[in-house]
C-alpha cells in the first residue's frame, strides 16, 4: 500500500509540472458582505472527485495561496480559495492584518461562518459536498483545525505553521475529520504550553490526528515572501516546504482517495 501511495505521489508531482490551471474569481457573500474567492475545476480527472478548501494566511489571498491552489488544481483537484475578510476590508499591512486576523480569533463564530460560507461556495461551484479536505496557512491553519472542532462536512484538515489555541471554555467534542499539522519545530509564536494543550484535545476528541514538526523551521515557512531570517519569527523553509507539501499529497490520497 505505501509504495502504490508513493507512486501515486510521484505520478501527480509529474502531471502538475506539465499543467497549469487557471483560478477564476468568484463572488459569494456572507450576509450583506461581498466577499470574492477563487475557484479551479481540475485539470485532470480524478478516479474520484476531490475537493480542496484553502484558507489563507492573515494578509488574505495571497501569492502563496494561489501557488498551492493552482498545483493542486493541475493534480486533479477542484479548488477553492476563501475570502475570509471582503471587499473593503482587506489589509494593506501586517498591522492591520493582525487586527482583523485578531478579530476572528476573538470571534471565533464569526470565522466559522466565513469558512462555512466559503465551503457552501465551493459546493455550489462544482466541488463534490462529499469529499474535501481544508488546507490552511498561518492564519489560515487556525481556521482548518477551527473547522474540523465543530465538524463541518469534511474528510480532513490540514494546518501549516498555524495557530493552535482556542477557548479552554469550550467543550471539547469528538472531531470526525482528520486532522494533520505541519509544525515548525522552531516556531516561538506557538509556545510548548500551547501545543500541549492541543495534543491533549486531539486525544480527549478522539480525533485520527498527526502532527509533524520541521527543522530550523519557524512561522510561515512554506511562504517563499517570508524572507530567510528565522530571528524574526516568520521566515520560508525550503526543506519544510518540500517535506510538508509531500505529506499533504500523501495525505489527500488517504483521505480523499
């Protein structure tokens, strides 16, 4: 079984270097908000349509995000990229990215509907309702692990470098998808009480879960924008970025089939 997953990998990491896909934007709204996405039909078929939700980091839809979405588009995915500020509201610095990005942390129900929105979205636009998986990053991260906590229609999540936190208020509730976490081993913005304290709720949810950490690798190390200065929190990893972007390929096959 691993070789043929193997193979497989290999056999999709070829046909996304021959083909580039094309991501179109989308308007979608949630309540009375505008809010304009990306989306992909895939390039190739699939044996089974698949779907991949993205959410990006906290600057909004970034180069990064559209990267990923078109490589995953060329593999045989249809693919999503979520709005979660909208129109008017997106940042035009880091200042003001953590200020919304702050906000939906704090608000966590209003990022849960933005996910959810984003999702409904996707379906309406072609992605099967019965097979996606959310992938995120950053900011982004915090959002996949958010939407496999209350359980929306997923088959897994995945996180890079993303937040780990939520609301030790709230109670903790069996997570059906699974759940994969793509951790730099160096990143200081995610304190070791903090990853504990998530470990310990992937065990109490009973949720099928796996966290990787990465060497020399701090906070948005797949973010090629992020620089190479890991004193500063935030630098690219081009090892992790490689490492992590294998186990996400292996991970959708298992899952997604």
């Amino acid at each position: 079984m691993k070789n043929k997953i193997s193979t497989a990998i290999f056999t999709l990491i070829f046909i996304s270097q021959q083909i580039f896909a094309q991501l179109k934007p989308v308007a979608y709204a949630d309540g009375t908000q505008k809010l304009n996405g990306l989306y992909s039909n895939p390039k190739t078929s699939n044996k089974k349509p698949a779907g991949v939700l993205i959410l990006p980091a906290w600057m909004g839809i970034d180069e990064n995000s559209k990267e990923k979405a078109e490589k995953l588009s060329a593999l045989g995915y249809h693919v999503f990229v979520a709005d979660i500020y909208g129109e008017g509201n997106y940042p035009a610095d880091s200042k003001k990215a953590g200020e919304l990005s702050g906000f939906y942390k704090k608000n966590i129900t209003e990022y849960h509907k933005r996910i959810k929105a984003a999702l409904d979205q996707f379906i309406k636009s072609g992605a099967p309702a019965d097979n996606i998986v959310v992938i995120g990053f950053c900011f982004g991260g915090t959002g996949a692990l958010e939407a496999a906590r209350v359980n929306m229609p997923l088959k897994g999540v995945v996180s890079f470098h993303g937040g780990l936190g939520r609301d030790t208020i709230r109670t903790i509730e069996p997570i059906n998808a699974k759940v994969l976490v793509c951790h730099g081993a160096d990143d200081f913005f995610v304190p070791e009480a903090q990853i504990k304290t998530f470990q310990s709720e992937m065990r109490k949810s009973k949720a099928d879960w796996e966290m990787i950490y990465y060497a020399n690798a701090v906070h948005a190390f797949t973010d090629k924008s992020a620089g190479n200065d890991n004193s500063k929190g935030t630098a690219y990893n081009e090892k992790a970025d490689k490492r992590s972007w294998m186990r996400l390929l292996q991970f959708l096959i298992e899952v997604l089939g």
